[in-house]
C-alpha cells in the first residue's frame, strides 16, 4: 500500500474517534441490534465514502475469463497482485433449494468464498435474482400481481415467507473463525425503477415495492433474527431525485443507497450521464444520512485501453461513494461472444486498470485489511 493510500485509510478511523460513543451509538444501522462488526462496518463505510472508495468484484473468487474454481485465482488479482476489497455474489435458486446458484456457483463454495474474503478484511455484499412466486418463472418473467400476492394476506405470501427462511438460513451460517456472524451488505430488489424484474418498474405500484421491503426486513430481522445485514437500495438509471426517491423504502429502511449502470455509448455521452446521476446521489445521500455507493457497473469488453483513468476514475474523482462493484467476467457465451467487466491478464485495458489500482482513490484487498474495517 502507498504512504497515501495509508493516510486515506488512517482518516475514517479517526473520524471515528472525533465522536464519543453516545454519537456513533444515535447513528446506527436499520438493524438497531445489528452484530457488533456489522455497526463497525456500516461507520467505517459512513466515513469513508468521498475519500476513497473500495473497489468489488461479483464472483470473483469463483471463476474469471478462461478459469472456473481454482484456489485463490482471480482476474483482478491476476492483473494487479492483489484482491478486490468488496466481493459480491447471488442467492438466486437458493428458494428453490437447489445446490447451485442462477451462476452454477454452488452455495456451500459461496459459503466458503465469503469467509475467505472476510478473513482477509474483505467486505461481502449479496444480490438475490430470485424466481417469480406467483408464476413459477424467472426473475425476468413478470406478471402483474405478483408483489401483492406475497404481501401479508396474499395467496404467496406463505410461500415467499418460507423462501425467506432459506436466505436467512444462510445469512446465519456465515460465521468467522471465532463464530461468530459476518456482516453481508443485502442489495434487495435491485434496480427496481426498471420493468425488467418482476419486483420494478410497471410491474407494481411504488407503495407495494415500499411494502414489501419492509415485510421482508421486518421478517428477516425480528422473526428470523439475522443481525449481521445492512441493507442496499438502488435502482437503474435514473433523471431526478424524484425518480430516485419514488420506490424508497424511507429512511429507517435502508442503510445503503445507490444506483446500477452499464456503459453501452461513447465515453462523452457516458461520462455526462454517469456524473449527473452521482451528483444526485450525493445529494440524496447526504440529505438522507445514507452511504452512497455504485452498487453494479460495467462496460462490457472494457474496449478502451484508457477506460480506468480516463473515464471512469476520471469521473468518479469528483463525487462521494463508499465502494464501487464491478459485475461479473463470464467469459466466453453462447453464440460466441463474451461477457466481462474487468480485465484478465493481457486485455486491452490492463495495463490501465493497474494505473487505477495505484490510485489513492482505489482501495483494494490489502488497503481493506490495513483499515480494519470491523474494529
């Protein structure tokens, strides 16, 4: 780690200490007996959105571009020599106790996954693609309905209940090496401004999206007692405020707020719109007293050898988040092409990934464990 990125990292933690105990102890979590590391966690994040950020990776322990399941592999790693400091993964199919997940990772490796990256002061966030309760399909088969039918007196509400103890199932399992629980950042409904989920957009009312956000923290929380989650708002793109505001949960709901977006234009066009939209996060972040963040991004291919600095970085400077996940790298689909948000050793954009990495923005693996992030 540079001496710079040490004194980025010393800052949080004595921002921490400006505030006595009766302070941290009025801000906590939406889970207010949330486990110890899980409070730690959530002011750390608190302090240090807008002086650096963590850098994730969804799957990234699990497989990469030409690899599947080798110990301790990584395509970050690989470019980089070290970690992402955020690992993200997905619960989808685990309602339907099936062994492996919508990414044919299979949960027990997760499991695995997560405490590895725990271990080395890595942080966990979790997504949940889960199916359609009312239809039987996937969760990009909608129907109208289906939110009401899962609220309390719907016809699926049992169902959805009994989805819910198997999440919380493995939310319980996860234990560090002294037993005891580790905080997972739960991104629910994801991206619930758009019509592609059963959950977003034109398929249900924003009163019923809030509605079962709060059924669904209330059962996790108070009936299954898990204590080690904070929860993460986000939705797509967005134009406004409003339109960012116009499914959240409200404030006493939700400890994360962010937003989802993928590159599919030129750098220029991209790069405006990218910035207006964390200009807004700011703001509603702010005024909320919620930690921002860049929940899912992507720019498939990374086709621009400069793309890291260039753009991306370059807009990310000048704004406030927490961490920043990549999606996932695929590699090769049907059809013949392929599907990766970061690079692989020797891709276009490596070498300016590297340069990303060595900024005092970027916070990896090593930059995580120097932070102690859960003390």
């Amino acid at each position: 780690m540079t001496l710079t990125k040490q004194l980025l990292f010393l800052l949080p933690v004595g921002l921490l200490c400006l505030f006595d105990s009766r302070t941290l102890a009025q801000d906590l979590p939406v889970d207010k007996n949330a486990s110890p590391a899980t409070v730690r966690l959530y002011h750390h994040l608190k302090a240090l959105s807008g002086k650096g950020f963590l850098f994730g990776h969804q799957d990234d322990l699990a497989y990469g571009v030409g690899w599947q399941y080798v110990p301790g592999r990584s395509d970050v790693k690989d470019v980089t020599g070290d970690y992402p400091a955020l690992y993200g993964w997905e619960l989808g199919r685990i309602e339907l106790d099936h062994v492996v997940n919508i990414d044919s990772v299979p949960f027990d490796s997760m499991q695995q996954y997560i405490r590895t990256g725990y271990r080395r002061g890595g942080v966990i966030t979790v997504s949940w693609h889960l199916n359609n309760p009312l239809t039987g399909g996937t969760a990009w088969q909608p129907a109208q309905g289906t939110v009401a039918a899962i609220l309390p007196g719907g016809e699926k509400n049992a169902l959805y209940k009994s989805w819910l103890d198997k999440v919380a199932a493995f939310f319980l399992s996860l234990k560090d090496d002294q037993g005891h629980p580790i905080p997972v950042i739960f991104r629910m409904f994801h991206e619930c401004n758009g019509s592609w989920f059963w959950w977003g957009g034109k398929n249900c009312t924003p009163e019923e999206l809030r509605q079962l956000w709060h059924f669904t923290v209330s059962y996790l929380r108070d009936e299954k007692q898990v204590h080690n989650l904070l929860y993460a708002y986000n939705t797509d793109r967005f134009t406004s405020a409003d339109a960012w505001l116009e499914r959240y949960p409200g404030d006493e709901w939700t400890d994360i707020a962010g937003f989802d977006i993928y590159q599919r234009g030129d750098n220029a066009s991209f790069s405006t719109e990218f910035g207006r939209m964390l200009a807004m996060l700011d703001s509603i972040a702010s005024a909320h007293n919620k930690i921002p963040a860049l929940t899912e991004f992507g720019y498939n291919g990374v086709p621009d050898g400069s793309w890291w600095t260039g753009t991306f970085l370059n807009v990310l400077r000048e704004h406030h988040v927490a961490y920043v996940m990549a999606w996932r790298n695929a590699g090769e689909k049907p059809g013949g092409h392929s599907e990766y948000y970061v690079p692989y050793k020797g891709q276009l954009s490596a070498e300016d990934f590297i340069r990303f990495y060595d900024s005092p923005l970027t916070l990896f693996q090593k930059d995580a464990e120097q932070a102690h992030l859960y003390r």
